[in-house]
C-alpha cells in the first residue's frame, strides 16, 4: 500500500480503536483537518510546535502561567509577568532570591499560580529570547545560510509543537519520587515492547505531504532525474569520478596477487619448513620434477620418434637432474644459477624503481608513469619476495657450512666420543683430515676446492638479498602509498577515522604496481611488509646457525646447542607476538587476529620445542611431541582457516544476515548530528550528487572512458594538486574541482575564487600573465625577504612551475627544498627579483652552461700525477719519487640534477652541478672554471663563455625555444581549463543550492563553454527537482533527521537486506516513491514495514527490523521534534538519578576515549561493509548501565566481535557506564512518565537543581 495511502487509512481511524495511544476524547476528524487544511494557522494545535525550554547558564525574569490546555503537554504553558517584588525562599539549606511576588503551585493546573521558580527553570518570552530553532517556525525560511527562500504556499509549522496563542512554556520538573529507570539495552531489545510515543505520532501526522516538485507526473514510481541516467550506467559516483570501476576480489589481480604473497610468505617462514631450506632439498625438488617428466617415457630417452619430445621429455629431465655430476658439485650448480636469477631480478628491480615516488619524482605538471598495469614489474617483484626467504636461509647454510655440503657423512651422528674418532681416508700426503671437511668441496688435496667461490657469492648474496631488499622495498612502498586527501568534499578537515575509510576506499582502486605489498596494512604501516619479512628470516637464519650440525657450532655439545637454538627462538617469537599485540599493523582487524592467532602457534611451538629439548622424562616428549602438538596445530590452524575465510565479501555479508546487523555510515542517533535546514548531509546526498550525475552522465560532458585521472601532487600538500593529460572534458574539470577542494578545503577553496573574481583580478592576471610567459621553468630566482637562508639552499635558483587554482608558484630549488607562494605581494617580489638587472645576469650565466651541456668544450687542464713507490706502512703515507704532466685542452661539459622534468630533448629538471669530464677518471667541479654558489659573472667565467661563445650561441637558440614552446603549452592547457568549466563553478553552482530559476543563468555568466550552458539550460527539470526533494527535507529537524536516516540505511544496507531491493521503489531516495521523504507515525510505519514482508508482529530470527530497532528510531525522533520543549525522553548515565536529556549525556561523554564524532557521511554510495571504529551513540546505546568504571581487562572485549569478523565495528576505548530511560511498562508498551508540576521548593534533588544552574 503506498505511503500517502497509509497515512489517510492511519488518519481516519477511530480513536477508540488507534494504536498509537491516543486519547479517546479527542475528535477522529482532527488530524485530517489539520493536514487538509495547512492554513487554519492558530486554530488547530497539531500545526504548531513547542516553544523552546530556555538556555542553559542563562538568567531569566521570572514568569507566571495562565490557565490554558495543552494537548501536546497536558500542563498549563501560557505564561504572563508578574509585578516584581522583594521575596526570599529557603529550602533546605539553599536559598533562593527573586524579585517576584509568589502563589503556591496548583498541582491539577486548574487555576493561576505564582511560585519561587528558580530563574534558570524559567521560560522567557520569545519576544525577549532567540533560540537557534526560531528559523524552523515558518516554511518560508531561508536554506541558510545559501538556500534561496522556500514556496509561500508551504502550510506554516512552528518547531517544535506547541499550543496556539501561547508565548511561553512553563518548565517541566519532573518529580516522581523513586522510580527505576529502564536500561536501554532493554528498551532497544529484539524481544523489547513498543515504545508509545502518541504526542509525537499526532505531530507527524499533522506535517503535509512532501512537495517534490512532481505534482503534475503522472508517473510517480521513476526516479529523480538525473539520477535514472545514473542507474542505467550500472556504476557509482565514485566509478564515474575515478573513471574505475573496482573489480571483484576474485579478478582483481591486487587482491590474488597480495592473498598469494602473504599465503607463500607465511607458508615458507615457517619454522616447520626450515629444514627443507638446504642445497639437498633444492636438488631433491628438481629431481622429482625431472623424475615425474622422466615416467612419461623411458628414463633412457629411447624409443622416440619424436626428436622434440626426446629433447624435453628425456635430455632436459636428465639435465634438470644433474646426472652427470656429483651431489656435492650439483648443489653448488643449483645454488650458483638461482643466486644467477636472482641477482638479475634484483638489478632489474633497482632500476625500475629508481624513480617510481608517485608524488615527487617528477617536477613540474607531467606523468612520467607508463599506463598500464606493469605486469613485468610486479611479476619480479613477486618472485622475489617468495624467493627471499629459502635463498637467503639456503646462502646462511654456505656460510656456515651445513652438513649437506660436507664431503663425507656426518661423523657426529651417535658418535660415541667428541671429537670422533675417525680412521684415516687414506695416505696423509692425498687426503685431508677426516675431521677437516668445513669450507671445502673434496677431501683430496690435489683438487680444485670450489668452497671459498661459492662462500663469497654467498656473502655477496645474502647482504644484497637479506639485506639490501627489505631495505630498498620499504623505500619503495613508502614512495607508492596512496595519499589521503586532507578536507572531505564537503570541505571539511578529515578526522583520523574517515582518514582510515578513505584510505581502505583508494586501495580498492590503486593501480600502482606495488599496491600489493602495503594493501593488506593500515594507514601508516605500509612499510610493514618489509619488517614482516625480515622478521620472518629472522627464524629461519636462527634455526639455520645455531645447529650442532654446521661446522660453526659442531665442536659444541649437541645437548646444549638445541637447547640454546630453542631458548632464542622462544625469545624472537616471544617479541614478535608482543609486536603483533601492540602494534595491530593490518589494515582488517581480522588478519590482526589471524596474525596473533600465528604469532601464538610460533610461540607455543617454540616453548613446547624448549620442554623436548630439556632432559625430561620420555614419556613427558612423547605427550608433547603428539598430544600437546597436534592440539596446537589443530585450534591455530583451524582458527588461520577460520579468519581466511570470513575475509571473503561474501562471507562478510553472511555474518551480516546472520547476525541481523543494519549499518550506518554516520553517527545516525548522536544528538549533535547536523540536520538544520542548511544541514551539509542533505546537501550532498541530494543537490551535490545531483549536479555531479547530471556533469557525468551527460554524453557531451562526461569523462572520456580512456582518460586515467592522474594528478600532480604533493606528498605532504605542500601545494594543490594538478589533472594530468587534459582531454577537454566538462566532467574531467568537475572532478578536478573537487580534488582540489578535498586537498586544501573550503576556506582557501573560496579565497582563491575571490581572488579570481574580486577587485583584485586585475592585479592578479597581470602578475599571472608576466610569469607565466617569463619565470616559469628552470633558472627561476626567489629569496623571501627579511628572511634569513633556507637551510641546505645555496643559490636560491630552481626550477619553478604554475599552477593555476589555488593561483600557486611553487620553487623547487637546486639543493632540494621546497618554496611555495601564493600571496599576492610574495607573488609580486618574485617577479621583481628576476626581472632585476643583477638576477638576469646570473641567470645569463646559467642559461649559457645549460646550452654547452654535454658538448666538448674548450678549457686547458693540466693534470699533475705523481709517480713513485708507496710507503710501507699505511699510517706514514706515501712516498713519491717523481710527477707525470698530462695536457688536456678540451672536456665534456656536464650537469649533474636532482630534478626530473623532460621537456623534448632538454631537461628541465632542478639541480644545476657543474662538471667537466675530461677522461674517464678524471672529472672536474665547477670550481675549475671559477664558478661560484651565487652564479656571479667572474673574469674565469667570462673567459670560459667567451672561448665557447660560438657553441653558445647554437645551443642557446634551441634552449629557449624549448623553453618558451614549454611554457606556450602550459599557458594554452590552463586557459583550455578554465574556458571549459570555471573554478568558480564548484563554489557557485554545485556548493550554492538554489532555485533553478537563479541557477540558469549562473552558467551563462560564468561559464563560457557551450557545453556547460546548454546543460544547465535544459536541465532545469533536473535542478528544480534536486532543489524540491532538498527543501522538503529541510522543512524541520524532524524532515531533516528522517531522511538522513533512510537514506544511509538504503546505501549501507540494500545489496543485504533482501526486502529493500525488491521494494526499492519505496526505500531508495531516488525514488520519488521512497519512505525518505514522508515522516511516518509509528502505527504507520510499522503496517508500511509488515505489508513489505520487513516487520513480524512476532519477531522471525531473520527479521532485521524488530520493536527494538523501531523504539531507537522514535526516540531519536521525538528528540529531534521535542529537544528543549520539556517534552523530550529524559535519560540516567550509569548510576546516577539526575534526569538528562540526550544533549547533557552527550556532553558528559565527550571526554572519554571510547567516542567519537558524528562521522563524515559524506562518500556517495558506499554499500562495502567498511571497517571502523564505533561512533559515541553506537556505543552508549549498546552499553548496559554500570556502576563505576571497568577495569582495563574489559576493554579488548570491544573489539573482540570485530577480530572474529562478526562485526566491523570496534570500541577504541572502555565502554560507558550505560544509559536508561525514563519510561514505564504499561499495557505491554513503554510510556512516559506521567508529569507533574510541583513547587520549586525543597523537593527538588539538589543533583537536578545544579545541572539545571
């Protein structure tokens, strides 16, 4: 049954029979009345709300009421002053003075009273006092602050309710002696009752229909346009402004190449695995694939016509197997070409990563980064992560020389006597020592011993692998994270958990080719992948070394040896599982738990290896080494499987149904949510999303599909980043709009559009202009003035670039530092440095070198060289006898750079070190042609430039025009820019909503595209759309908070909750359909909610929606609708029995570590199940109420539904006390507690009287 259905159906129903609770005395007729006909004004109740209860800290004249019946209060409210005079209460031991003359209080209100009413429990005249929710009390009020003024027409609504004719509200005290609260844990139950709320219900009964603009469609179940063009693109937002689609898990080749990485990388750092890591493990591994291909056909390779299949089937086998060599020979053959392979795959790494840093290998505004996915790259870098851990262990046993590479048995094995004694091999003039086998390959003499070859390239091996590699990887990883953006789209700074959701939604869509060695880890602790591996060779290079069985440690005895090996590995796990308890590295809180859950099983191997390795009882070895074991292994490993699998999406989403969750993206109950009239959440769910479809959609306007969204920008936002590749697209400026809003915010945002557009512009374009065309590029000067040297800068040269919005120049100088200017007198000294006389000249100078780079220049050098014997000893130097002259007339001139800027064939990069080569060893500093750190033009530097001028003059000409052709390009592409979409668009249009009359001829204004303005002039359906849904929800709190509501829970909860799928007509806010828009009385939602199969009147074990849930809603709900009116919920913290509302335990939770904001909220359509930390209000509510404080062992219990993957949600902090309510189980429902009104005398609880001053 449609929403408007249900309300009429829910209006005429007889008192008598309503199950809202509403009294029976009042007319059927009422509600239907005050919503057909809005404009009654003063004469219908329900159209009103209550007046605000008056400002906490605030003194107030004291007021006296008037007889007068409320319906929504049921207390006298009409309130008139009262002559002042000189009175003195006492109570108990406070007294109170007043200037008001006094009557007792009537407890039936039945007739006019005066009382010593406390001034802070006053209500003052309206007249006299502004509340912040004064702008609610008329439809005709303005969206503000930028929201145009809303239809006249709109039926008036005071906020909250209140009677008709009255000015002022009496407070309410609500004294009913001992009552027990309720916990809300109990009330929010799935079992719990309904809680009856019929003041509120008759409220939202009275509110009229939303006007959404589509009063004459007929077709009333379509969406929103643009909204329906959106949908039939199949992708989000995010899809269309990253130009990406996010792959699915199981094809997405980060996520299977990181799930194989870590699944190797934890199988081969196993301790259990140690063993297999010798020489004769790598033989045996190749020998049984020789031996496998070898059972295909005859081992001899005969009876083969094949000539092909001989070849690979039967010589290669026998190759693979080294059949013709020794063991000993064939280990080190093995060992030699994988150390050969990998040598190879460690050089082509180093070079493929020499400038891979995403935000500050390239100077200026260009990609040097390949398109593409860089398969080759990643593939060696995956092979060599899996092969670090058994090379570098397999190059340990070299060096320490494990048995397997001893030339004869192993003497020690139940040797009787230490050392063994062991006959001789033969004649002592041919053979070694039988005991004398360590670093050697054959125990005759006479032969070649290959043993100190194969230990250098071991030693050479293991320092650049085990050494160099985790080192060089974690400079690369650090260089490749993804950067989060500092403000949100809505301009507002990032908090440290919408940084972390950020962070997870930009490595769903890194395409770096190095995404998958820091994708698995949080924000901060990418680079843990390298110390992972580190700490994994650790083991095995323990296990390895401490061995009876090497010929470091085999004169030891082989009790002790094990016993020391075990102590230490104890040790090493021991920290590493500290480590992991700690630190918690990995991005999801379950592969934290699988990680601890590994860190645990190594350290209980190592304590049980420890006790086998004592001298106890055999009995006591063999219930460890089988019992005690396979216990171990059965609950880690079994758990490792359980956390592999509850990883997966549809795992996640199964925990999800099973455990009945619904998710919220904000803190969606918190009192402090924003759901004013110009709420930021409402702006971006509906008229920011809207401009952005309608940009993105349109086929003229959208991003093309082979455009890669890449931008210039800093790693620590030193300044706005920069779009890459400009294609010319309408939408391609949005999103760069947008980008550099979330870099530097709202505030410098529309600085920056003020300063293009105010009476500054001229001056502006002009220093824009002169720099642009003269000071960009290299050879750029600037020295901020009354400012001491910049610490590492010499010269103060660089090379300079513009970015256009925010206008910025910014300086990398030669040395490496950073400048960045952006204000308009900075702006201006800069100019007038290099245009100066002295500056030009040094510039000159610069300009001339550049143009002899890499030319043969003439300067004669003479070379002095002495020629004689050294000194015997180090210490006295050495000794000469004679020097050799050596002439050379012409160099190599060459500049060294640290900068990368390639421009043509020129090099525009920062760095400007001069040297000249004059052989191969022989290479010169600048000094030698008496250049100096500032440039200056020395009598040797013009000598050196006049010698050279002819060489000069022909490079110089093809400098400059490279130059002024690079700075022609970059002054075409910003003017392209800003002709396509303004910068000022984003402030204007998409962050101004209005009406659409106002709107059209915004574009014209502004925007010079023809594209743009034919969009906005024929989508005016489309904004006057956007701007109705966004007024109707902005009418009151109560519009605001519901929508809000619905809304997140349509994006977090659809894809799981079956029912709101198949009803997405009547959920989804792009529906004009949806419940979003329409605040619905209980009884009505809960016939709107059954009649969709979401609600039991007996609640199924797979019902997500039950009476619990509905009771949080309405509660929030009347405190949106009755907050400082007297007639809101009122709550207990803890133990304590003073009444609060939801502002005053809002207030007295903030200090504690376990809260948080109200969250951003502000991500498009993001359905993923997202990792975070619990907001305050998911908290309070959950907790239940307790007396004192937990103690620290009750603080990871908040995170253990989160390691076990049964919720994404974590405490960061103890849990509350817990909250209650004040309500009372009547007739199977929960009710207010009746009020009352009594003097203000003793009575009151002193606890109350001083929360209320």
């Amino acid at each position: 049954m449609p929403i408007n259905a249900l309300v009429e159906l829910y209006e005429k129903a007889s008192p008598n029979t309503s199950a809202n609770g509403m009294s029976s005395s009042e007319p059927a007729g009422a509600l239907v009345t005050a919503r057909s006909n809005p404009e009654r004004g003063n004469e219908t109740s329900v159209a009103e709300d209550p007046k605000p209860r008056l400002a906490r800290f605030i003194r107030h004249p004291l007021l006296t009421p008037v007889d007068s019946d409320d319906p929504f209060l049921d207390r006298p409210t009409a309130i008139s002053e009262q002559a002042p005079s000189n009175t003195e209460s006492t109570t108990n031991t406070t007294t109170i003075t007043t200037d008001t003359n006094t009557n007792e209080l009537n407890p039936n209100g039945n007739q006019p009273y005066i009382s010593q009413i406390p001034t802070t429990l006053c209500t003052p005249s309206v007249s006299s006092f502004s509340h912040p929710n004064d702008s609610f009390n008329d439809s005709t009020a303005t969206l503000a602050p930028l929201y145009e003024e809303r239809d006249q027409s709109d039926s008036k609504h005071t906020y909250p309710p209140t009677c008709p004719g009255n000015e002022h509200n009496e407070p309410v005290n609500r004294l009913q002696g001992p009552h027990n609260p309720v916990p809300a844990t109990v009330v929010f139950a799935r079992d719990a009752f309904p809680l009856s709320l019929p003041k509120l219900d008759r409220y939202l009964s009275s509110l009229p229909p939303p006007r959404l603009g589509d009063e004459d469609n007929d077709d009333n179940g379509t969406m929103f346009p643009p909204l329906d063009q959106l949908a039939k693109t199949k992708k989000s937002l995010d899809d269309l402004e990253s130009n990406s689609i996010v792959a699915p898990a199981w094809r997405n080749s980060t996520s299977i190449i990181n799930t194989a990485a870590n699944l190797l990388i934890s199988l081969l750092g196993s301790s259990a695995l140690a063993s297999f890591y010798s020489l004769t493990g790598l033989v045996n591994t190749v020998q049984i694939f020789a031996l496998i291909l070898s059972t295909i056909v005859p081992a001899s390779g005969m009876n083969l016509e094949d000539t092909w299949r001989k070849l690979f089937l039967g010589t290669i086998p026998n190759i693979l197997a080294l059949n013709f060599a020794p063991a000993m020979v064939e280990s080190l053959i093995f060992l030699a070409v994988l150390m050969t392979i990998s040598s190879g795959l460690l050089f082509y790494f180093y070079r493929a990563t020499s400038r891979c840093d995403r935000y500050i290998s390239a100077e200026g505004l260009q990609q040097i980064e390949s398109s593409g996915k860089k398969w080759g790259l990643i593939l060696v870098t995956f092979l060599l992560t899996v092969l670090y851990l058994p090379l570098c262990t397999m190059s340990v046993h070299v060096l320490v020389w494990s048995q397997e590479l001893w030339p004869i048995p192993n003497p020690y094995v139940n040797a009787t006597s230490s050392p063994p004694a062991l006959p001789p091999l033969g004649p002592a003039t041919e053979y070694r020592d039988p005991l004398d086998f360590c670093w050697t390959t054959t125990m005759k003499r006479n032969e070649i011993n290959f043993a100190p070859i194969a230990v250098a390239f071991s030693a050479i091996v293991f320092v650049v692998f085990a050494l160099w590699f985790p080192i060089a990887l974690r400079h690369v990883i650090r260089q490749s994270v993804p950067k989060v953006d500092k403000f949100t789209e809505l301009g507002r700074p990032r908090g440290r958990s919408d940084k972390d959701g950020q962070y997870r939604r930009l490595l769903d869509r890194d395409t770096n080719p190095f995404a998958f060695l820091y994708k698995g880890f949080r924000r901060g602790w990418g680079t843990y992948f390298s110390t992972y591996l580190f700490a994994k060779l650790s083991t095995l290079v323990v296990i390895a070394v401490i061995d009876p069985d090497n010929c470091l440690f085999r004169s030891f005895s082989r009790t002790t040896i094990p016993i020391v090996r075990q102590s230490v590995l104890l040790c090493s796990t021991l920290g590493f599982f500290i480590s992991q308890c700690i630190f918690a590295p990995f991005l999801d809180p379950v592969n934290n738990a699988s990680e601890w859950t590994s860190r645990l099983n190594y350290l209980s191997t190592s304590v049980t290896a420890l006790l086998i390795t004592l001298n106890i009882s055999q009995q006591a070895k063999d219930i460890l080494n089988s019992y005690v074991l396979y216990c171990i292994y059965i609950i880690t490993y079994g758990l490792s499987f359980y956390f592999t699998i509850v990883t997966f999406d549809w795992a996640e989403n199964l925990v999800k149904k099973l455990t009945r969750r619904i998710d919220f993206s904000i803190d969606i109950f918190s009192p402090r949510l924003d759901i004013s009239s110009s709420s930021a959440h409402t702006k971006r769910r509906i008229w920011q999303e809207a401009i952005s479809a309608l940009l993105l959609t349109n086929p003229d306007c959208a991003i093309p599909k082979n455009q890669v969204m890449a931008f210039a920008q800093a790693r620590d936002s030193e300044f706005p980043p920069y779009l890459l590749n400009f294609l010319g697209s309408p939408g391609e400026r949005h999103v760069e709009n947008l980008k550099i809003y979330r870099e530097v915010g709202a505030i410098a945002y529309n600085k920056a559009v003020r300063l293009i557009t105010g009476p500054d512009f001229a001056m502006y374009r002009h220093l824009e202009d002169v720099i642009q065309k003269n000071y960009i590029g290299p050879d750029s000067y600037w020295k901020k003035p009354g400012k001491s040297k910049i610490r590492g800068c010499r010269s103060h040269f660089g090379n300079a670039w513009w970015i256009p919005f925010p206008p910025t120049l910014v300086i990398r100088y030669d040395e490496g530092p950073y400048a960045v200017l952006q204000d308009i007198v900075e702006l201006d000294a800069y100019v007038s440095q290099n245009s100066s006389r002295d500056i030009e000249r040094r510039r000159y100078v610069r300009m001339a070198l550049r143009a002899l780079e890499g030319r043969r220049v003439r300067w004669p050098y003479d070379y002095v060289q002495p020629v004689g014997s050294h000194a015997r000893w180090w210490c006295c130097g050495q000794r000469y006898s004679a020097v050799t002259n050596t002439h050379y007339e012409y160099a190599i001139l060459g500049i060294k750079r640290r900068g990368h800027l390639q421009w043509g064939r020129l090099q525009l990069g920062s760095g400007f070190d001069i040297q000249l080569e004059y052989s191969r060893k022989i290479t010169l500093a600048a000094e030698i042609i008496g250049l100096n750190e500032d440039f200056d033009l020395t009598s040797s530097v013009a000598r050196f430039l006049e010698i050279n001028r002819d060489l000069i003059d022909e490079g110089l000409f093809v400098v400059e025009e490279n130059l002024s052709d690079y700075r022609r390009y970059l002054r075409k592409e910003f003017r392209w820019k800003a002709r396509v979409l303004t910068y000022g668009f984003l402030t204007f249009v998409y962050d101004r909503p209005r009406d659409p009359c106002d709107l059209a001829q915004t574009p014209a204004e502004l925007e010079h595209d023809s594209r743009v303005c034919q969009l906005m002039e024929c989508s005016e359906p489309v904004l006057k759309s956007a701007y109705a849904r966004l007024t109707a929800v902005s009418t009151s709190k109560a519009a605001t908070w519901w929508y809000i509501f619905w809304d997140d829970l349509w994006r977090r909860n659809h894809d799981t909750i079956s029912g709101l799928d198949k009803h997405a007509a009547d959920f989804n806010p792009h529906y004009r359909t949806s419940i979003a828009y329409t605040p619905l009385p209980r009884p009505v939602l809960e016939t709107f909610l059954t009649q969709r199969g979401l609600l039991n009147k007996k609640p199924r074990w797979s019902d997500f929606f039950h009476a619990g849930f509905l009771n949080k809603l309405y509660l929030r709900l009347n405190d949106a609708v009755f907050r400082d009116s007297g007639q809101a919920i009122m709550f207990h913290f803890g133990s304590n029995r003073r009444e609060m509302d939801m502002e005053d335990i809002d207030m007295i939770t903030q200090g504690q570590s376990s809260t948080l904001g109200t969250g951003g909220g502000t991500d498009h359509d993001d359905s993923e199940i997202q990792l975070r930390p619990a907001y305050r209000w998911e908290g309070l509510l959950n907790d239940p109420p307790h007396k004192g404080c937990y103690i620290g062992s009750r603080k990871w219990r908040g995170k253990l539904g989160a390691w076990l993957g049964i919720t994404p949600l974590w405490r960061t902090g103890a849990p509350s006390n817990g909250i209650s309510l004040d309500v009372k189980l009547e007739n199977d429902r929960y009710v207010l507690l009746d009020l009352c009104h009594s003097p203000v005398t003793s009575s009151i609880p002193n606890g109350l009287r001083t929360m209320r001053k």
